[in-house]
C-alpha cells in the first residue's frame, strides 16, 4: 500500500507521467552530475533530475582540486577536461607581518596535476553531463523540481517532481538526494543536521578583471581583513569576510564607506575606477557560512550525498571536492548491488561509513580556521565602522615556517588540500 512520507508537509499530487529507472538522482551539481556519470558508464539506469533549466547559477566555486583531476584521469577525461578555458592554481600563499609565506605548493606533491583548475563550475557540470549523455541509459531532466518522496512500506521507492509538463511520478531501486546546502529531499525525510559555530559570514560581489591582471587568485589576510579575488576570467570574484551580524553595521554605514574599504585593501593594480562599479547593495550577496552533517546519511532506498549530507563551509574551498568524492565512494560502494537490483541497508551504510571520517577531519580543521585563524583576524564583531577592530597583520611562528620546508611533513597542508585525509580512487 503507498504511504507517502509524512515528515515534511508534501503536496497532494496526481502525477500525468510514471516512469521507473534503477538510480534516480536528485541535483545535478557536482556529486549527482558525477555520480549520474560513474553508474552510467557502468551500464545502471539513471535519471537526474535538476531544478535548474540550466548550469549557469550563482557563484559557488569553481575549483577543481588534484583529486578530481587524477580521477578524470582515470575516466580518461581529463585532458578534454582542461581544454575548457580555466586557471592554474599553483600554491596558496598568505601576506604575512614577515611578508609573503606558502601555506600550501602543490607542485611539491607526487601527481600529474600539481594544480587546483579554476573551472567555471557551470562548464565542469555541463562536460560531466555531455559526457554521460553518450551512455543511452543516462537521462538528464532539467526543469524537474522534486517535492515529494515515494514511500511505500518504510522504503524510498522514488521520487514525485514537478515539471514545465505537469508532476510526473518516478520510481527507482535507489534514490539519491544529492541536492545541495538546502536540501529537499533531507527536509522530506526529517533529518535534523548537527550545526557547528560559525564565526563569520562572507560578502559576493564582481569586479572587473582587465586582459593584463595576474591569473593566479589574489587578496589579504591579515591587519584585520579577509579579502579573497577569484579569477573567473570577465570578472574578478570577490569574496570579503565579515564576522556574524557584521553585515547590518555595513549596511548602515552605507556603500561609499564599503568602497572606500575596499580601496584600501584591495592590490595597487586595482584602479579606484573598477570599485566604482559597485553602485547598487543588490550587486552585493551576503552568504551565511554554514557547516553542518548528518548523524545519519541513509534510510531505506535513499542515501544522501555531497552537502545534502554534510554542508561544507567556504574556508579553503574544498566542497566540490568533497562532494565529488562522495559520489566516486557510492559508485564503488553500490554499482554491483544496483548492477542485481537490490540495495541493502548495509550497502548504504558503507558509503556514509566511508566518508564520514575525512568530512569530520576536514570540518574540524575549517571550523579551527575558523574560530581560531579568522576570528581572530577579524577581532570581535562589534567594531565600528569597518567589520573589524584588529589591527595585527597575520603572523605565521617561526616553528611553522621551519616545518612547512621540511620534505614530508611540510607538503601536509598541501596534501590535505589536494586530496583530503583519506584520497578515494575509482574502483572500475
Ligand atoms: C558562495 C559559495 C562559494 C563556494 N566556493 C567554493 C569553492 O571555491 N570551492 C569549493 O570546493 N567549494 C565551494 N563552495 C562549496 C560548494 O559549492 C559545495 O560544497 C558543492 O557545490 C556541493 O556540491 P553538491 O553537488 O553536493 O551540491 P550543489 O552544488 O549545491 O548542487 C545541488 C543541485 O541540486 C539542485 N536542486 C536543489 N533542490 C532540488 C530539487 N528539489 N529538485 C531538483 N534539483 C534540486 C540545485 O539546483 C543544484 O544544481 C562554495 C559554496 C558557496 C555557497
């Protein structure tokens, strides 16, 4: 006997279309677009269905760490991958009261791509889906909106999604949520994320990038700041910390105040023209960082992936990544049993049991940068004008800068960056 979910208020639907396939992914951001292709170039059925008409959203990075890139590899895709116009990030540095200092340099490490690319996550999204595409069981539905889960009997059967069309009803063997931050699909099921203190929050705004700028990201950390320039080729992507609640005291203290901020911190290079160009609050996003995880990733015909299981902060921008070894780690986990069509809680559990591990590590270190390294560089949150009341610029101890030169131990933070605490490889 059907019996909806009754966690979460759902519509009541009486769905035009019913259709079955074996994986039914919900979100075609990194980990559903990635996992739809792993499964599909298996042979498994999958549909993935994505809200969006297309990939061209709001800024949500566009890094492509060493990890993924050896893992395109393994698809043999990654040289068509970076065909794709993009920049090479090739160390992270910080400006330091001892002046410049290399937290991480990936070139020091042991891989084809001793980079991060910096890809306009709306062509990655586009590549990964094209390339599944080829595989005749692989379908992708943008412009389906999923509201409403399918239980029968205590099991996930599929999903109910609105379409231009009409609600449409599909059943599957397996259904994932992969759907971001604000997902739907933990919200049906009523699964209550663990939230851990955040410090800060962070301006988005564009700055015009002229042709002869330097390529590679560029900023301040440091006398009070936390100023962050992405390449995104037309326009510099800007990204300023604030602490929490700062962002109402910039709003009173106006636009001028703001600009004339900025005109202080940003590199000489940047003429006070381009910061002219922000006129108007609405060119001006506030996100509110979060970190939170899931106690529990699964129930019965439903897993949950990428930030739907686990909301990544910003810091050190690593939730593509960890998204996308998310779905390699379910792709080696479930293929065989999707393969015979039937999927054990157990099989489920392993996917989280594998992941768990590296998103905890990596939450506690963001969430020690956090607290630590960035509240302390802002100061407290009840500064005037500007967001923050500390003057002291960034000091790196003498011990630090002995260690990080050391063979091993000095390339960890790089390592870290590059392929997380426990580095996933694609079984088949
Ligand atoms: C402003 C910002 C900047 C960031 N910068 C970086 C960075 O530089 N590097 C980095 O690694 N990470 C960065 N992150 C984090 C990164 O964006 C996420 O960790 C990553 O995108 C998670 O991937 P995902 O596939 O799990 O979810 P998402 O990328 O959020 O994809 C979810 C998809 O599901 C779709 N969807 C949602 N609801 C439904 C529904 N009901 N039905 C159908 N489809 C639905 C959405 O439209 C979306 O396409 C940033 C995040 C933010 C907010």
């Amino acid at each position: 006997m059907q019996n909806d979910v009754q966690t979460q208020a759902q519509p009541s639907v009486q769905p035009q279309h019913t259709e079955q396939t074996t994986c039914c992914i919900v979100g075609a951001g990194p980990a559903g677009a990635v996992l739809a292709l792993l499964l599909a170039r298996q042979g498994i059925p999958v549909v993935l269905l994505e809200e969006h008409m297309n990939f061209d959203r709001d800024f949500r990075g566009d890094t492509i760490h060493p990890s993924i890139l050896q893992i395109m590899d393994q698809l043999g895709l990654a040289d068509r991958l970076l065909t794709i116009p993009h920049a090479e990030m090739h160390s992270l540095n910080l400006n330091t009261s001892d002046g410049p200092f290399t937290l991480a340099d990936f070139r020091r490490l042991k891989t084809r791509f001793p980079f991060i690319a910096m890809l306009p996550q709306a062509h990655f999204l586009e590549f990964i889906t094209t390339e599944a595409k080829r595989y005749p069981n692989f379908r992708l539905i943008m412009g389906a909106r999923v509201e409403k889960l399918l239980e029968e009997d205590g099991y996930i059967h599929g999903v109910y999604y609105r379409a231009q069309d009409g609600w449409h009803e599909l059943r599957a063997t397996l259904t994932v949520g992969a759907d971001g931050r604000f997902s739907r699909v933990r919200k049906l099921v009523g699964f209550e994320p663990v939230q851990t203190a955040q410090a800060m929050d962070v301006l988005w705004f564009r700055l015009p990038r002229k042709a002869n700028d330097p390529t590679e990201p560029a900023g301040r950390i440091g006398s009070g700041h936390i100023l962050i320039m992405l390449n995104r080729d037309q326009d510099w992507q800007m990204g300023y910390v604030i602490p929490k609640g700062g962002y109402q005291k910039l709003r009173a203290a106006g636009l001028p105040a703001l600009r004339q901020e900025m005109g202080q911190l940003l590199p000489a290079w940047v003429e006070p023209e381009r910061i002219e160009t922000i006129q108007e609050w609405k060119q001006v996003s506030i996100l509110s960082v979060e970190s939170s995880r899931l106690p529990r990733w699964y129930r019965p015909g439903l897993l949950l992936i990428g930030d739907a299981a686990h909301v990544m902060s910003p810091v050190g921008g690593v939730g593509i990544n960890y998204a996308i070894q998310d779905a390699v780690v379910a792709a080696n986990v479930l293929t065989e049993p999707l393969k015979v069509g039937k999927i054990r809680l157990s099989d489920l559990a392993k996917v989280q049991r594998k992941r768990e591990l590296p998103i905890r590590i990596i939450q506690g270190f963001q969430n020690f940068m956090q607290q630590r390294v960035i509240a302390n560089v802002l100061g407290s949150a009840s500064a005037s004008v500007s967001v923050s009341s500390s003057d002291e610029p960034l000091k790196v101890s003498p011990l630090m800068r002995f260690f990080i030169k050391l063979p091993v131990i000095g390339t960890l933070p790089a390592r870290l960056i590059a392929f997380g605490p426990v580095p996933v490889h694609l079984k088949q």
